[in-house]
C-alpha cells in the first residue's frame, strides 16, 4: 500500500500526490505515474476543473513547486528558505496565483508560514 499525501481533479482526471511521486487517473481507471513527473515525494496538489494546469510539490530533500500543463513539467523558484521546508498545501487565494505553505503553528517560533509564489 502506498501512503497517499493528496488528492485534486484537473487536467488528465484525478490525480494522486503518493511518496512515490504524482499519479494520475487514465480512462480505464488505472493510477499511473504522471509521465516525465521528478524523482522525489509528491506532497502537495492543486489543480481545478477549468484549469489546465496542475500544481505539485515534491520533496526530495528539498521542497520543489512544479506545474504541469499540456504534457510538459515547468519549475518554479521559491521564496527564499522554503526550499528547506516540506510543502503540505497549495491553494490559490487572492491576488497571489498560488500559496505554498508547511506546516504553520500560528505563534510557534520556527513553523513555515504562508507564502506567495508567482509564476
């Protein structure tokens, strides 16, 4: 069994964020790997019905927010230290395209807090 991290619909149908990596739905109903994804632990996804892109976080060691549109994996950099924090969520809110966050503890010294990535 592999522990699954997180669940979205977009595009290709559903996806999975497994520690093997991101999987997705095909129309038989099979979960495969999405194809060309990076080695590392998929924590994180976003993605929406209306939109065709998907959004992962992996976790190699070190955190990585790509998004995939049209068959092809385009990376992002992150805002300065976050590379050093495993992504738990991301979520698209305000004018901010897309936030990225760990795991926040509100008044704990040390705990990732919400930031804003732009693309």
């Amino acid at each position: 069994m592999v522990p699954i991290e997180g669940l979205a619909s977009g595009p290709g149908g559903f996806w999975v964020a497994t520690h093997e990596g991101p999987y997705v739905q095909d129309p038989t109903g099979r979960f495969t790997r999405a194809e060309g994804s990076p080695k590392g632990e998929a924590t994180a996804l976003f993605g929406g019905l209306t939109s065709n892109t998907m959004w992962v976080a992996i976790w190699d060691g070190k955190a990585h927010v790509l998004a995939h549109e049209d068959r092809n994996w385009r990376a992002f950099d992150l805002p300065p230290g976050l590379e050093k924090e495993r992504i738990d969520a991301l979520a698209a809110f305000g004018p901010a395209p897309l936030a990225v966050c760990g795991c926040w503890i509100p008044g704990q010294p040390g705990s990732a807090r919400p930031r804003c990535l732009s693309p």
